[in-house]
C-alpha cells in the first residue's frame, strides 16, 4: 500500500499542476529544412484526434473538421463548433474511418457564405450537405448528395463557380463482387456535380446507359487528396494502394483507373492483387501519372500545390501528408522526385495557404509521438 504524506501528496500535486500547464501551452518550435532555411512552428490550437481537412477564409478565420463529428471555426485564437451541422458518425477497426470529412468553402463564399461539408451520416453513408455559414451556426442545411455506401475518406475540389467534384474511397482488400469497377456503386469513384447536387449535362455517358450521371471516373481505391488545376484545367487525385502501389493520378472524363483489377501495391499478406500486367492494364484502364512501389509506402493525404505562398522551394510541388512516415512531402513533376519537406512532423492530414503566403497544417493525434495531441499547426518562414 502507498502512504502518501502531506509533504509528498504537495509535491505530487506541484508536479501535476506543472504537467499540465506545459500540456495546455501553445507550442512553437523552429525547424530547420535540408536546404537550410529555418521555419517557424505554432501550434494555434490542439486537443483532437483526427483533424481531418480545413479551408481558409482569412488570415486568421478558417473552418476544419474533426473525424470524431466536429466542425470547428478558428477565430483570432479562438476555436468554437459549428452548431447546426448535420450527425456523422465513424466506425471502427484499428483506427477510426468515416466520420467529418472534407470541408469546402464555395468558390464564391464572400458574397454567399456558403460552405460544403462531406461526411458519413447515421446510416454510414457518405453524404454531402451545403449550408450558409452564420458565425458559427449552419444555416439552411441541405443534403445534396446522400449515397448508401460507407466511405474510408472523401474530398471535395471546385472545378469552378458551379460545378466540384467528390471522391469516394472504398480502401481495404479486393472484396466479393466489382466494387469500384460497378457504376451501380458508388465506392471507389469520383463524381462531378452541379453546386446544388444536380448532374451535368456534360457527365460522361457510359457505355449501355443513356444519359449521364454522376460519376466522372471509376476504378479508384482511396482518393484522398483531389486538386483541380484551374489555369491548365485538370484535375488531379492521389490514391493509397493496399501495400504499397500508392498514385497519383490526371483525372480524366470516364476514365477507369484500374482499382482492383491492377495495382503497383500488394494484398496484405504480400500476395499479388491479381495477375494482370502492367502492358495489359495499359490496353484497359489509365495508368497513374506517379505511383510509389510497395517499398515506398507513402499513405498519401490531402493534395495541394501552391505558387504564391512564402516557402519558394515548395512552390509549383505537389504537397501530400505521407501518413506510414508522418512526414510532409512534395512531388516535383520537373524533375520527378519525391522530397520530404518535413521529417517526422506528423501525420499530416491536410494544408491550406493563408493570404498572407503562411501555411497551415492539421496533424493527427500520438504523431510524432504518442505524447502529441491532434492540432492545428501554421508555418512561417524564419529569416
């Protein structure tokens, strides 16, 4: 039996006190880049779990989502919920999927107020609704996409003022049936809708069907990363492969991209996903642009590139979290390297560029170390 005296139950609280004051501060940090340029790390606000996506509307005011089934307003140092969103809910195996996806802010969101939230409802079906953003109240919520399938993970990007698209992630093992390759399921697809949730005339129209409908491209495991070039007008995904296998992919109008039927990854006991080869996956479906062979485990996360922000050596890459290695890394179509930008940072789950050039960063929680909480982090170049 413990006996604690009165000196040593004073010491004990002493210590508790102080643990948790340095828990509960802001941390800032410089690190230091192989190139030699110092940046400077702040934490601007912690505690979650599964910081999921984050879109800016100023300088110091942006949305983000929390997986377990937040959504949260990062004003001047203060960080609220959004009330009126609708229920989301998660499920479990080794680690928590679904929940509060990607959230996205209309391209015209100054005079509209309007913001897009993608995430699995009560029923574990991938759901997008829209609402009008009043402080941190959703007003008007509409559901404008409700599918009857779960989805690992789901990203929005706006191809302009009235059209954006949505991916739909299915990860895991080849299961029983075409999955990805049935344009009867949603899973493994990603689709383009008209700002109200409509389909464009302009969709593809696949073969066997009449008119077209929302599916833009097919055959994808896990697309969690979409960016839309808007000058060269392309959209781009990036994809996990099971083990290994991970890509980068031009999304083209009903192109069919594979998933299962070829893969660069491994099942996960090291057995092959099927026996096509590459040449014969060429003749049937779109290759990546990029993919990462199954030593290389790169887990990607969200997909960015940037011209104009603050860190020059970043511009015109392709920045993604590489979740397997927690680092933020950065694709160069120039001269096709992948660069670690940030070493064992975290795993990061997504970037956002503020007006002022700075970055944003959401990292998951027990990343880098299991002592890390889940937080909102922004980088400034240090002169």
């Amino acid at each position: 039996m413990i006996n604690l005296t009165e000196t040593n139950l004073l010491k004990l609280l002493i210590f508790i006190s102080i643990a948790l004051l340095l828990v509960s501060c802001k941390e800032v940090k410089t690190l230091t880049l192989a190139s030699g340029e110092s940046i400077r790390q702040e934490v601007l606000a912690d505690g979650f779990e599964i910081p999921w996506a984050i879109d800016v509307i100023s300088e110091d005011d942006f949305l983000f989502t929390e997986r377990m089934g937040a959504l949260y307003r990062y004003q001047n140092g203060e960080v609220n919920k959004v009330t009126g969103v609708p229920a989301s809910i998660t499920y479990m195996t080794d680690r928590h999927y679904g929940g509060m996806m990607d959230i996205s802010l209309h391209p015209e969101f100054e005079s509209n107020q309007m913001a897009y939230l993608a995430y699995v409802n009560e029923n574990y079906h991938l759901s997008v609704a829209r609402f009008k953003l009043k402080e941190t109240t959703a007003e008007d919520v509409e559901i404008i996409f409700k599918s009857d399938q779960f989805a690992i993970g789901s990203r929005i990007a706006w191809e302009d003022n009235t059209h954006f698209f949505l991916s739909f992630g299915t990860g895991g093992a080849p299961g029983p049936g075409p999955g990805p390759q049935d344009l009867n399921d949603p899973r493994g697809k990603i689709f383009r809708l008209m700002a109200d949730g409509t389909i464009p005339e302009d969709n593809p129209i696949f073969p066997g069907m009449s008119e077209p409908f929302g599916i833009w491209s097919y055959g994808h495991r896990d697309p969690q990363g979409l960016f839309y070039d808007i000058e060269n007008k392309v959209l781009y995904a990036n994809e996990h492969g099971p083990m290994g296998g991970d890509e980068l992919n031009i999304i083209s109008k009903g192109g069919n991209y594979g998933w299962p039927l070829f893969s660069y990854g491994l099942n996960y006991d090291g057995t092959e996903v099927s026996d096509m080869t590459e040449e014969e996956a060429a003749k049937e479906t779109i290759l990546p642009f990029v993919h990462w062979k199954p030593d290389f485990r790169l887990a990607p996360s969200c997909l960015v590139r940037f011209e104009n922000s603050n860190f020059d050596e970043w511009n015109g890459l392709f920045l993604m979290g590489a979740l397997t290695y927690q680092h933020l890394v950065g694709y160069d179509p120039d001269t096709n390297e992948t660069k670690i930008l940030l070493p064992k940072i975290g795993r990061v789950r997504d970037v956002a560029q503020l007006p002022s050039g700075n970055l944003v960063l959401l990292i998951d929680e027990k990343s880098p170390s299991i002592w890390s909480k889940g937080r909102v982090v922004k980088l400034v170049p240090k002169n």
